[in-house]
C-alpha cells in the first residue's frame, strides 16, 4: 500500500483531512484509510474467530465512517471515533452470525513494525527475552494460557483489555470507543486483568520470578 504523500504526513491533521472529505474531496478520506486501516483491520482481528470476515468488517467500516462524516464534529480523536464504529460493526456482525468475539494468539504477539502494536499484556504475564529452550517453552505455554483466559472473558471486557494492552489507546479513549462512563472502562480493564491473573497464577507461580 503507498504511503501517505509527504505534503500531507507534515502539514495535515487527520481533522484537516476529515474537513476536506467532508467537502467532497474524495482523496482525503483514501488518506485516512491508508492510515488506518491497518489498525482497524488488526482490531477487528481480534474481536473475530474468521479471518476472512475481517477484510469486509473493515471495509463496511469505512464505508460506515465516510457516510458518517458530516456527523464528526472532532469532540474526540478521529481514530477514536473510528475505532467505535469498527467495534461496533464487528458486534453487528457477530450478532447476525452468532457469535461470540474471542481473541486469536495474533493479538497477543502483534505486528513488530506497527507503531501501535505492544505485548505489554503478555510482558505482565511473564513473557521473557531469555532464549533458553526452556524459557521459550516457558513463553508459549504462558501465551497459550493468556490466549485461552481472554477467549474466555465477556465480550465487553475482552473489548475493554484489547484496546488498553494491544491498541494502547487511554481509558479517556477507550471511553468514547466503547460510548461508555470512564469508571465502567476503569472497571472492565481491571476485572480482566483480574480474571485473567486468577486463571494463569498457578502456571506463573511454578516459574521462579514471573509474576503478575
């Protein structure tokens, strides 16, 4: 995918951008897209089971956002307000299916040359640099734990530690993502860390070092 022209990654904000789309200039609004669909795509990733159904969540997505445009009067972070509209349109679509977000190991590795992208989750979880084949052993095991604890949280607290420990994003941000009261994020993040703490404790208590 190109990047963005130099023109606008120097002089452009994404409200600049937002306003020029709004009035019609259609390049603009590809411009945000380039910017952050891969961010949308790899949220949308792990609030789904099928990886083939990321593509088209995505790209309704945007579709979604281009026709909501004149609506967004820049109260909060473009990507902010675009991240809500993602997560709400991935839990469309899993309503219509079904089914039930769960989170993929994906997310917990996440991409290495994505700004955004962190394991901080998993760093908490013992995750070390240590290259021994038992370290190693060690680090897959305690993943695959983390893996199954966060496929197995409510919907609203999978949501809630996604996009504090993967997207980074802060509980002002999540707040508006979400549409809902900073405490109740605050609450959310916490009864995750919680749950997921209680479900993989024994495992960490076994290596010498590795806490919570």
């Amino acid at each position: 995918m190109n990047p963005l022209p130099a023109k606008y990654t120097t002089t452009d904000t994404d409200a600049m951008l937002v306003q020029r789309a709004t009035a019609g200039e259609s390049r603009a609004f590809e411009l945000l897209v380039i910017k952050y669909q891969r961010r949308v795509e790899r949220l949308i990733g792990r609030m789904v089971r099928d990886v083939d159904l990321v593509p088209d969540i995505a790209q309704e997505t945007f579709i979604r956002a281009y026709r909501a445009l004149p609506q967004f009067r820049g109260d909060a972070q473009f990507y902010t307000w675009l991240y809500r509209i993602a997560v709400n349109t991935a839990k469309k679509h899993l309503m219509d299916l079904k089914r039930d977000p769960v989170m993929t190991m994906s997310s917990l590795e996440g991409d290495d040359d994505d700004e955004t992208s962190g394991n901080g989750l998993a760093q908490r979880l013992g995750a070390t640099d240590d290259e021994t084949p038992e370290a190693v052993l060690a680090s897959k095991e305690i993943a695959l734990a983390v893996n199954e604890a966060m496929d197995a949280l409510p919907a609203e607290l999978r949501q809630a530690i996604t996009l504090r420990e993967i997207e980074g994003l802060s509980y002002d941000d999540i707040a508006q993502a979400l549409d809902c009261p900073i405490g109740t994020v605050r609450s959310r993040i916490f009864r995750a860390r919680e749950a997921i703490s209680n479900r993989i404790k024994p495992m960490l208590d076994r290596q010498a070092g590795k806490r919570w």
